[in-house]
C-alpha cells in the first residue's frame, strides 16, 4: 500500500519527501529533477508504542511504517506524453492514493513552471491532465462492455450503463472518486484502474510566515477540498528539512516551540496518509520486542496474524485480545487477564485499531 507525491515541478515535493524518509531524493531548483520515482519506508508516529515501552520495557521498540513515492513532476499535455507524462501516469497507477502537494509560497529564487503561484490553477492542471488519461481508459472499457450487454444479463448492462454515467461525469471536469456510486457499482469502477477514483489528501506547502499567521492560498485550498470530502495539511518543507537536520529531540522541540507548533507537519501528514490508504495498526508486546503491526480496517483476525507469517494465518486457531486502553489502564497482562479483561476470539473477529494480540496456530 503506497501514497504517491503528486504535483507540478518545483512545489516541494522531493523536499518533503527527504523530510518523510531516510531516501535523500535530489532536490533542485529545475523541473523533472526527480526521475525516477523514489519510494520511502516511513514510520507512522504513534504515542501508544512510548506507553507501552515505559510499561514493557523491551529491548527494542518497532512502529508501524507507511510507502511514500516521490513521482516526477506533472505539466500540461501529460495525459498526451508531454515532460515526462507517460511515466508519470504509470508510477501513480501503482499507489493506492495521491499525496497532492500545492505551491502555497512566493519565491523569486526558486522557479514556477507556469510562471506564477497560483495553486488552485496548478491542482486544475493535474485534474485535467488525469482526468484526460481517465476518459481515454473508460472509452476502451465502455466500448468493451457495450459488447456483452446484447446478452440482457443484469450485471453487464449495470457494468455499460455504471462506466457510460462515469465517462460523462469524467467529462464534465469532474474526478471519479467524487462519482456517487452504490455497493455494487464500486468493485466495477474498481476495476477499472482509474486515476482520479484514487483518495487524495492535499498537503499546502507554505513559508516560515504563513506557518504562523496563514496566507490567502490556506483558506482557498481549504474550501476547495470540503467540496471534495478530502483533507488539507499546511507545513513549511523546508522548514520541515531544517528541523529534521536537528541532531536531539530536545533541539527539534525547542526549534517547533519557537515556531508556535507542537509536533512536526511531517507528522501530521503520515498520520493522515495511514488513514488515507484505510490502515490501522495493532500491537504485540513482550520483553524482547513491542511492535506496531499495519494492517487494512477491517480485516479478520487470521489476515492479521498472517502479517506476521503465513504460517499464522494458515494454522490460525484463537486470537488473545487485550485492548490499548485497558493494558495501560491496568499495568501489565497478568493484571489484565485478574481483572477479566483479556477475550479469546476466533476466525471471524474484526481487529480493532489499537488491539494488544497474541495468536495461537498450529501448522
């Protein structure tokens, strides 16, 4: 499961990313600076693991991790193979959602590729550009699917008529993930491997000021994504890669102090894009190890057990569950299982974010 960073040339993308992940991606001030997409393993923040290392007291501690992609930067005429467009199109076919980052800062040393900022113009730029690559891809499917609905089978003339409404509603300038579809009209569009049906969160890259006080930009890209359903997140990038150059906590807290933050933008901008591609986390923990495990919501026991080894799912028999809340409440396991806390669950149990398991197999 991977976020791609999106955007036009020279809004900061490859700079959050340094930020993000220990990859250092070049970051220059020219377009296309990123060729190949660079993929980043970064560890999702979460304060439940420093609770439970002051309680367990392990020999090491293991959060959960997200994919970040660097993509190289998008310009008109993409959807057509313009800059690098083919490519792009391609590396962001591959992440399950988009991380859009928007230029929301004025800077005469660094270049815009349009010449000026305006970032709600730049999120239309790559809207169309997707959008145009998204009617190419439902032409072919509709063609297709006009194929079979001679045969008067419900599900493919639902199939025709789901993928026809979509083409016109791509048409009218609009992406796919705001299409209103039923239960049983989404595993079709799923299907169909769109760009825009993709989840996005928008990330407004700002300056030192703006961090402070906002900016005009803030509130326009806010009201933007209400319309969307989707998310804003505003950090300074390289304020961001000024703090992560700090070599002690004790430096960077000191640093956000000064800045009026509490937690770095980076973080708040994982946090969301863990949420984004629908993940949750659960945990085990014991003297040699507490680990957060990443696993999709809503899934079984077995399929989390299998995150370990397959062999757990494979030979899954029960689940000991504990919740967060009552291991810290409590102390430790055995006051846990004293107090009649701990439940046994079979196959069929949904794990629920933040759970403390323990799995019993037999292979």
């Amino acid at each position: 499961m991977k976020c791609g960073i999106v955007g036009l040339p020279n809004v900061g993308k490859s700079t959050l990313f340094n930020c993000l992940s220990n990859a250092k991606a070049q970051s220059a001030n020219y377009p296309f600076c990123t060729i190949e997409p660079n993929i980043g393993t970064v560890s999702v923040p979460d304060q439940r693991l420093f609770e439970l290392e002051k309680l367990v007291n392990p020999e090491r501690v293991l959060p959960a991790v997200v994919e970040i992609v660097d993509i190289a930067g998008l310009v008109r005429g993409a959807s057509k193979g313009e800059g690098l467009g083919n490519q792009f199109l391609a590396n962001i076919r591959e992440c399950e959602a988009i991380i859009h980052v928007l230029r929301c800062f004025e800077d005469g040393n660094i270049i815009h590729v349009e010449g000026s900022v305006d970032p709600l113009r730049d999120k239309e730029i790559i809207d169309i550009e997707l959008q145009l690559k998204d009617i190419e891809t439902l032409e072919k499917a509709v063609d297709k699917a006009k194929k079979f609905i001679k045969s008067g089978k419900k599900d493919d003339v639902l199939l025709y008529e789901t993928l026809l409404n979509l083409k016109t509603f791509v048409e009218e300038g609009r992406n796919a993930r705001e299409f209103d579809a039923d239960d049983n009209q989404i595993p079709l569009i799923e299907n169909v491997q769109l760009l825009t049906v993709k989840p996005i969160l928008y990330v407004c890259n700002v300056d030192e000021n703006s961090i402070k006080n906002g900016n005009e930009w803030i509130a326009k890209i806010e009201e933007m994504a209400a319309k969307e359903n989707a998310e804003v997140v505003v950090l300074a990038a390289q304020i961001e890669a000024d703090i992560n150059e700090l070599d002690t906590f004790e430096e960077r807290q000191m640093f956000l102090e000064e800045l009026g933050l509490t937690e770095p933008g980076v973080n708040r901008l994982i946090t969301k894009a863990y949420d984004l591609l629908k993940l949750q986390t659960y945990f085990t923990a014991g003297v040699k190890e507490v680990r957060a495990w990443t696993i999709g919501k809503g899934w079984t026991a077995p399929q989390a057990a299998g995150v370990i080894h397959t062999d757990f799912e494979k030979g899954f028999i029960r689940a000991e569950v504990i919740k967060y809340a009552d291991f810290v409440a409590l102390g430790s396991e055995a006051k846990v299982k004293e107090a009649g806390k701990l439940s046994v669950e079979g196959k069929e149990y949904i794990v629920q974010d933040g759970d403390m398991m323990n799995f019993r197999f037999n292979v």
